[in-house]
C-alpha cells in the first residue's frame, strides 16, 4: 500500500468568481477519502449562456467516487457557495454541515427540492469539531457580506489546513461577529497552518478595506435630506446593510417595506437564528400605499438589475401597487459585478426619465465590499504564517496576482485552477493530475453539460437565424410539389426587394428539379446539398449564414 | 405663411451614447430648410440585438424631408458620428461637409460603398464658413481624443447655436488644436450664443480632466521597466495616445510594429492630412518576429475586447506570427465602455494564464479621457453663457444632470431625448412635436427595423430553443404517417430519461389520429393546436416553452 497522501482539487471557484467547490482528499493515491467544500452556483449571461437558468460545476468526478467522500461543508449562504444544494445533493447524498444561518438557508433549498432537510447537520463554531474521516473540521466565524461567514480549519495527519472561504477584515460588521486576530493567532498556536487557501477577489484592491459600520453616518444623510420617497437596493443576503439602512430610514422617520422573496427570505432567517435583533418592524405593500411618501423606505432587491427582481419592475412601472415618481431617490447601495453593466444603467435611465435621483456608489460612500483587500490579504497571510499558499476566489488574474503577493513574502505559492489536483502532502504544492471538469447547466429543469452542443445551437441561432427547409419525396424518389421554406429570425425581404424564402424556394426546386437519383435517394447527401444552396442564396440575398435545418419526407408505398 | 422658426432635433444620441444624428431647421413651420449634424453607428450587443452588424438612427424623417436638407456635417471622425454615412448617404444625397481628417475617413467610406468620393467637401476651420441655406456653420477646433474634432457654430437668422460635438479641455492635447479659451470668447464676442448643444458624457465625474499630455512620464516608466515585449491597446483613433505610446517605446529602445486594420488606417489618414508628423518608422510584423522581445513594442486594435481585433486574437495564440509570452506586458490604455467588460476581462485572464503581465487603467496612469468633466462643462458653460442648453451625447441620466448643473447656474435647459423635435425660436427651449423615431440595424447586407420582429425573433430562440414540426395529409386531410420532429437548441433528453423528440412525436401523432376534420382541414386550427401541445409537452418534459414552428404539407390530387 502506498503513502498516504494529502490532495486539494479544485472543482469550481478557481479561475472564475462564481459556483465555488473544492474537494480535499487525505489516504493512499486513489483512495483518499474526501470532503467536499461549498456547492455553488454562478449565473448565466446572455453572451455566453442565453436562457440557461443556472450554472454549475460538473461534479462527475465527485459522482463516481461517491464512496469515498465523508462529508459537505458549506462555508456561508452565498449562492455562489450554496446555491447547487438542492440540485447537486441527490448526486452525492452525503451529510452537509454548516453554521445555524447558513443551515436554515440550505434547508430551505432542499425543501424546495423535495429532499430531507436533516441532510443538513447544524455546527457551532469552533472549538466544536466534525469528525469525518481523516478530516477535523472546525468553523471559524470571520466577517463578510452575510451573516455568519465562516473559514474552515481542516486537521488532517499531513497538517493544518486554513480554507478562508470569503471574508474581509471588519472590527465592527454591525451584524454578527468582528474579525478577531487573536483568535486566528489562536489557531496557529495551537498547530502552524501547512497550507492556506485564500479568497482571491480583492487582490487588485490596494488600499485597506472599509468597515460595514463606516456607511451608517452618509446613508443617513442621504436618507434624511431626501424629500421623496427612498428606495435603496443591496444583496437581499447582505443583512448587515438592510440594518444599516433600515436604522437611518428611522432616524429620518421613516416606516420601511421590503421588496422581494430573497431579501424578506434572508431577513427572516436572520431573525429566526437569532444573528440579528431589534429590526424595525416592516409594513406591507399595501400598508406603504398610505403613507406618506417623505415617510417611508422601501429595501428591494435587484441590485444587479435582474430583470424580475423588484428594482427592475419598479423601473418599468407599478409593482405591487408601489410607483416611484418624480422627486423620489434611488440608491444602489451595491457595487455592479461586471457583466450587469448594461441592464443596472437601463434601471438607472429608466429612473431618470421618471424624474427619480438616482445614487450609486460612484463617491465611495454607499457601499463596501466584503472581501479582503491586498493590504489585508498580506496581513492575514503574516497573521497565519502558512507553509504554502493556494489563492482560490478569483480569475486566473487573481490567482495570479495573489501567488505573486505570496511569493514576495516568502510562501510557497502555486496557481490551481479548477480541474487541477494538487499534492500538498509535502511542502510545496505540487500538480497530481489534471481532472476533467467543467460547468453543467440547469436548463428548464434539465441538467446539461455545458459543452453538449445545446447553448451552443442557441447562440448559433441568435447570431445567425434559422432556416428549415420541408421536403417531400414519393415512392420513387422524385420530388412532390415544391420545397417549403420557413424563416426564424431573418429578413423577409433580401437585396433587389425579392422575398427571401420564395428566392429560397424557387431555388431549392430547381435544384431538386434537375437533381440525379443518387442525390435524390441519399438522405445526407440531399440533406447537405439543399443546406448548401441555402446558406449560399441567403449569403447573397441578405448577407447572413443562417443555421439550417432540411426535412426530407418520404412517402412509403402503402 | 407662418412666421419662421427654428427647430432642433436629436435623432440619435440623446438618451444615449453612440449613433449620433442632430438636426436643425429654420422657416416657416413645416417648411423648414434643414442641416444634419452626424452621421454615427452604434455597436451591437448579445443582450439586445444578436448577429446584428451595426446600428444607426432611423432616419426615415429625414428621408420624407431630403428635398428640405441643405447640408450633412460630420464633426469628427468617431465611428459613433460618421460611422453610418457609407449606409445612410445614399438615402440623403446631400453634400457632406467636413474638416481635413475627418473627410479623409468619409471618403473612405464612400468609397467602400462605392459611392462618390466628391460627395465630401473638405472644409477649414473657422473663419471659413459653409453658406447652408439659412444657416452659416464653422467648425471650431475642439480638443478631443481624436485629430481634428470640432465644435460647430451655426448662424441662423434667429440666433447663433454652439454645437459642442465631443469635446474636453485639454490645453497640451499631443496632436492637434488645444483647447483655447481666447477663441471661444471671441465667437460669443462676435455674436452671442443663443443655444449651446452640449456633450454630456462624463458629466458625473467631479474632477477637472486631464489633459492627454500627462500620460507621457507614466507610460515611459512602465515600458521602459517592462522586460518582454509591450503590447498596448486604445482606440487606434486616438492619434495622440498612438504618438505618446510611440515615443514612450523609441524612448525605450523599442521598434513599434502596428497590428489591426483599423489603427492603421487612422495612422496613415494622419500623416497624409499633416496632422500627425515625426511618428516613429514602423516595422511590419515579418520584421518584427525578428527582433528582440525587449526591443518591441506592439500596438494592436481592440481595447473594447472586439472578438476579431488583434487584441482579442493575441489572447487565443499566434497572430501573423506573432505570440505572447510570459514576463511580456499587455496594456489597455483605454477605459472598458460599459457592456464590454465580459470580454475584456476574458482576453486579461487569457493573458494571465500565458503569464502575461497585464496593465490597465485602474492606478489612472495609463489613460485620459475624451470628455470634458463637470468641472470642465461648467467652465464651458461660463465662456459660453448661452440663453438656452440642451444637452446631447449622453444617456438620460447623463442629460438629466446636465439639465440640473445648467439650471443651477441659471440657463434655461430642457432635456430633449432622441425624437422630440424643440422649437428654440424663442427665449426658451419649448417641446414642438414628438417625431416618430428609432433605430435601425444593419444585419448582414441588409437594413431592418429594430422593431421589425427579425431579432426578438433570434433572441426568442436563444432564449427557448427552437422545435420545428412537420405533417403531411394526404387529399383527404388525413395524416399520411407520424409528425416529424426536428430541435434545435434544446437538450435531447428529458425527464425520465425519455427522448424529447420522440416523445413530442408521439404525442403529436396520437393527437392527429383523432382530430376531427374540422381541424386538419383547417391550417390555423391545426398549427394552434399542434403548437400547444409541443409547448405544453416541452415544458412537462425539459421545463421550457420553447419557440415553435409548425409546417403542414398538404398534398394535392394531381
């Protein structure tokens, strides 16, 4: 039996912001026993992934070695860190742990999926400990956008590994707990870390980062000197914002209504675990609707101006009754994610011509983000002395730069993007094997890999449009009747004012006109003629190569 | 006969930026006499209008009135203001009028739509004056971030209007006019400005601009402590940031090796019209292969992270030979125009993966903009003090808070969108009708209405996917074998693993096996009826709703 070995394997998370999963293995090549940290999703994009619903990591290789995993950490309630739960559980079907917050969170998604909700195990955080295999887990609360962040510390025989999931630095997060120093010392006193594996998504940040409490004094400015009506949108998940604002609507005498399922989800869940007290008391819709507009301040969702979300309606009219008009504010207490440029500025325009004022956070002062700054990240990386380093959280330009900073102050520091198995048993990482991975897309309600070819027709389609082309043959292969000629997302009418699919027509029952038998008789070969003359005619009536699809019918003889 | 009037009407490019078209009349209501201001294109996108070319203002308006239009002036040569002129001259035939520089582009356009290359008169700065009808126009050399960018100054028998066009304040531009304050004192001296039509675009940034000559020291550092080669893209338009890149690397030690069509072509129309001189001898890419990396600088296309510009060809391997490499510098010398971040940042995590050290305007060393700032409009408006503004070039917010500064310092100021025609004869900018307006795109070789249907069409089927059904019956309308299902787009397998085509046939057979007559002999019954179930059956098997299209072949007695 060979030496045991300790692996990190990254599955998605590493080389792209988004559907976070990484697996840690400790045992003898090919029987390492596993866990497997986070189960997130991304979202899909029109550019890359129209009408997907949304995106995963294709876990396969977790699949089929369903055996020899112990255990599901989930880290924090992100969707990018949780949001697959409900639909990757059934693949694995082994127990979840997490913190109090984030496990009522998961069990909702499992409801919603029909699955047992004590699939999740609920943790204290550390000095409590799972046990699972070779693995000691333990959860260290550290400070972010959402309650009850956690990092893991993994004790394994090759060493102590610190996986920081998503943080940043904050003394006084004004929801749950502040990230503490000593207590991380704590944990390298009590056994040095071997390897950190650390949030990447700041490390172009160079300035330190900002606490959650320094927004409280200029949103409640804001808010007072408003005359109008404000509505203030943020992550539904960022609870610590929600009570910032909600306290400086108060302090402005103002009643607040929330907006949207995932922000009241999210409120109420908070409430319930008991991680935040002393929330105003909220009134309906419908109760909004009679007060006064100076008096009152909605919190709504769709702060990356998703186009069902309550931003997004109340841009294009009514919802739920409610209506912005001329003199109200609008804030975006949020930072754009790159991508949502184009449809966030459409809100804002469409605001504009409502006469609303529209804020951002272009000065800096309604928004702080909730991850690690370079000038942070080096601190934490002094504070846990690792032996190496394996920057996660980020694109590969984040990982990069991260390795870079690590390297300078002497880590060992290695890129792993997702697929890559890493060997950390010894003391540097090095590259075990190279898995195949990739991303699986949630479609309708249908699981397909993202490189079947589906989305890829789609695109094909968007960009190109789609011709079908109908032929009927008779018993002896002789054409009945003319071709047939259907457009979708093309011109009618090409150059010369000539109809595009009577051209087609005419031109596709020529051919079949003077077409010999052995064309005639070969569904490919009739099929790849007739798609040939169509892309040619509609190159030359319109300019475009459109996606093609030939029916060819044949009468059988009764 | 109604006493004249004089009219002021944005058909592209206020609400927006991109596609500018402005139009201005004067006379007899109805029968004014009118001038075009631009001619410009936007850029299409995946959100909203997949496989589309260009898009340019609908000009339909203009068209009805040709025989009403004096002149087309293009102030500058930005695809966003002369882009369309090769597409929509044709429609006009107008006599186009345009400084050195600018007509040099035009004509090459004309060219490329093989068009008259004398349908572009080439006319000088101020005092030179174009006799238009009742309109007297100069263009006033602005500074911009492009050779010979002009303000307009329009005499008509009701007042003098300034036309910013695209402008900053740049007193040390590189190439070209600086921004001269004694000049704009003189033309308000000459005549007082009755309306000022202002760029809008960065009317949000609260600092004073910067002038393109700051650039220089910061480049020169970063290429001359680069150790590989220096690949540095911007908008090949920007003549003066091609000189400063140019000296930068000559400063270094670097031969410069342009790549990219377009950046070419901006070079040579520069050094043909004088406005660019002593720009260092150029090496072609065979020459440059065989020089030294660290004696090499590239300039190439595509800072906006264009799929077919040679940016974007560098990030996926060899082009014409040439290859990054790690410890090589990629620079965007250049801002990301909201909506292209996706693919910027995919060519920079390209680049990363090769090892590439990528730059960018995040420090604010490395690029100035175009556009004058608040600070900068505010001085402008000061210089200027028009009775009236409107300001143009932006997108509604943009406008809007023009509006509020220009209000603010007491100018009348109207916001007028794109379509709202504003009689400006009096001391006021008042609203004189809204004309029916919009865009149109080019899509392939052919000009279609964006509300034409064609591309909601092909953003549907990305979206949904696409099924297409086929039946025949026979003389007596019935059935003549099963329907026939082709997807595309659309996962083959749904649930419980049954295929989607065939079950969709099933389904769809079984229903025609007992339809009455009433419906198969009815083409719109039969198609509602088979679209229903493909739709429903879709949904039940995969959760989508996919678009559809029926063909029914009937076949006739012969």
């Amino acid at each position: 039996m060979s030496a045991n070995r300790l692996i990190y394997l990254p599955l998605g998370g590493a080389g792209e912001i988004g559907m976070n999963c990484y697996v840690y293995g400790y045992g003898p090549e090919g029987h390492e026993r596993l866990i497997v940290v986070d189960l997130g999703v991304t979202f899909p994009d029109m550019e890359g992934s129209p009408g997907v619903d949304l995106i995963m990591a294709d876990i396969s290789w977790l699949e089929a070695r369903a055996d020899r995993i112990e255990a599901i950490f989930i880290t924090h309630a992100h969707e990018d860190h949780i949001g697959a739960l409900g639909l990757l559980w059934p693949r694995l079907k082994k127990q979840v742990y997490a913190r109090r917050f984030t496990a009522t969170i998961g069990r909702l998604k499992l409801d919603e999926s029909g699955l047992p909700l004590d699939a999740i195990t609920t943790v204290a955080p550390r000095p409590a400990i799972v046990e699972a295999g070779p693995f000691r887990v333990q959860f260290v609360p550290v400070s972010h956008s959402i309650p009850e962040s956690s990092a893991l510390v993994i004790d394994t025989p090759a060493g102590r590994i610190f996986h920081s999931a998503d943080f940043k630095i904050d003394h006084n997060p004004v929801v749950g707990e502040p990230w503490d120093d000593d207590a991380i010392r704590a944990i390298v006193a009590e056994r040095p870390i071997k390897a950190l594996m650390c949030d990447s998504t700041n490390v172009f940040s160079t300035h330190a980062g900002r606490s959650e409490s320094t927004l409280g004094p200029a949103l409640k400015e804001l808010i007072q000197k408003s005359g109008g009506m404000v509505v203030a949108t943020t992550f539904g998940s960022n609870v610590a914002r929600l009570k910032t604002l909600a306290e400086a609507a108060r302090a402005a005498d103002r009643s607040i209504c929330v907006l949207g399922r995932s922000m009241r989800r999210m409120l109420s869940a908070s409430e319930e675990t008991g991680v935040l007290t002393g929330f105003p008391r909220l009134v309906s819709p419908e109760e909004a609707l009679e007060i006064p507009r100076r008096n009152l301040m909605l919190l709504v969702t769709g702060s990356q101006g998703e186009r069902r979300a309550a931003s997004a309606q109340l841009s294009r009219g009514k919802y739920l009754g409610l209506q912005m008009k001329e003199g109200d504010t609008f804030l975006f207490s949020s930072k754009t994610i790159p991508g949502n440029e184009r449809p966030v500025l459409k809100i804002m325009n469409a605001f504009s011509e409502m006469g609303v004022d529209v804020v951002d956070d272009s000065g800096g002062l309604y928004h702080v983000s909730g991850h690690a700054n370079r000038p942070d990240l080096e601190h934490v990386h002094r504070l846990l002395l690792p032996d190496m380093l394996i920057p996660m959280h980020g694109e590969h330009r984040h990982l990069r730069e991260h390795v870079k900073i690590a390297t300078e102050s002497g880590i060992a520091a290695e890129i792993a993007v997702n697929g890559m198995m890493m060997d950390i048993t010894g003391e540097t990482p090095q590259v075990a094997e190279y898995i195949e991975t990739g991303r699986q897309y949630l479609d309708g309600n249908v699981l397909i890999g993202a490189m079947d070819g589906v989305v890829r027709d789609r695109i094909r389609m968007a960009l190109n449009g789609h011709v079908m082309v109908t032929v009927i043959l008779d018993e002896g292969n002789a054409p009945l009747g003319e071709a047939w000629v259907e457009l979708s997302g093309l011109p009618d009418i090409g150059r010369g004012e000539r109809a595009l699919a009577a051209t087609l027509e005419t031109d596709l029952s020529d051919f079949l006109e003077t077409a010999g038998a052995k064309v005639l008789r070969d569904d490919d070969k009739l099929d790849e003629a007739l798609r040939r003359i169509v892309r040619q005619v509609t190159m030359e009536e319109i300019g475009k190569k459109p996606e093609v699809t030939v029916v060819v019918s044949r009468l059988q003889a009764e």
